[in-house]
C-alpha cells in the first residue's frame, strides 16, 4: 500500500490465488480517481497485521527457521548418504532450485533429478548443475529417497509415483521441516 501510495496509486482490489502456495494479485489505479484503498484491500491488511507480518521479530523469527530447515535437510541428505542410501530429486522448478542453491545442495547428494516437462529433461539445474533427467529414470533407477523439489504438488506427485513407492521408494517433503513419507 506504502509503495502504491508513493507513485501515486491505491489498490482497487486485492485476490488471494493458491499458486506456489498462496499468493496475492492486486489490481491498483490512479489515487486521482479512486482516492483511496478499497474495503477488501483495507481489511486484507488488517488481517496481516493481526499475523504479525508488520513486525520485524516475525521476519527475524522466518530468517531463524530458514536457516534450522536448511541445516535439517542438509543433515537428513548427509546421514543417507553416509549410511548409503541412493537419493533422487523430483521436479525442476524455481523454488526447487532456489532451496538447492541455499543449502548447496549438489550432484554428492543428489545426483540427478527427474522432470515431466521435455524442454527441462537433458538440462541442468542452475547454480548446482545437477542433470534433469525423464521421470521414467525413478523406476529404471530405484533410488531409495525421491527429494520432491516441487513440494506444492507432492501429494499429486506421491499418487504418480505409486509403482516407485509400492517398490519400497521413499519421498522427502523438505519444507516446511524435512518429513520422509
């Protein structure tokens, strides 16, 4: 609202969509010929405000858990692979690779990673270079973990994946906190 009100603007609605986990689109006009912000955008922001994301110590409190989960994952990947354990990553999205180059994550702990989408298979992911091969490599390949880099598909992935898991296959959702299904 600050921003908008900067240049001159004010938001004229506001639509929460459930892309990538939630997100907001706002529509904004002229300040000119609205003169203020409308009634659900008002109330959106109270409600913000009500869950402390107008408070630096919710942010700080974010940067802490951010860091926990990173050294969680890195842990679990570590430990498996000590203990020999083979581990594949599915999906190639940006927020997939976004959590691979924050924890620096690399082909030592995941060695390959699995997409539908054809224009990915044959690439790498950026920053860490790990090859995105076809999902028909999980079954060929039978890594003992699946590390699912698109964690707001997982259960859809999970219902694909039934002939990898009924072979003893195990998934890792790493965010919120790492959990092995």
């Amino acid at each position: 609202m600050r921003l908008c009100e900067a240049v001159g603007l004010v938001i004229v609605d506001v639509e929460h969509v459930p892309v990538h986990g939630g997100s907001l689109r706002m529509s904004a006009g002229l300040g000119e010929e609205h003169h203020r912000h409308a009634e659900p955008v008002l109330a959106w922001a109270k409600q913000e405000e009500r869950a402390g994301l107008t408070n630096f110590a919710r942010y700080a409190r974010l940067a802490t858990d951010v860091q926990n989960n990173r050294r969680a994952i890195l842990d679990l990947l570590e430990q498996l692979t000590r203990q020999g354990k083979t581990i594949a990553g599915y999906g190639a999205p940006a927020k997939g690779n976004t959590l691979l180059n924050y924890c620096q994550i690399d082909t030592r702990l995941i060695p390959y990673t699995v997409d539908k989408n054809p224009l990915k298979v044959g690439l790498y992911t950026p920053g860490m270079h790990i090859p995105v091969l076809p999902v028909s490599t999980l079954l060929e390949r039978q890594p003992d973990y699946v590390v699912i880099l698109a964690w707001n598909f997982a259960e859809e992935i999970i219902r694909q994946q039934q002939a990898y898991q009924s072979r003893g296959g195990k998934f890792i959702i790493p965010v919120p906190q790492p959990k092995v299904i």
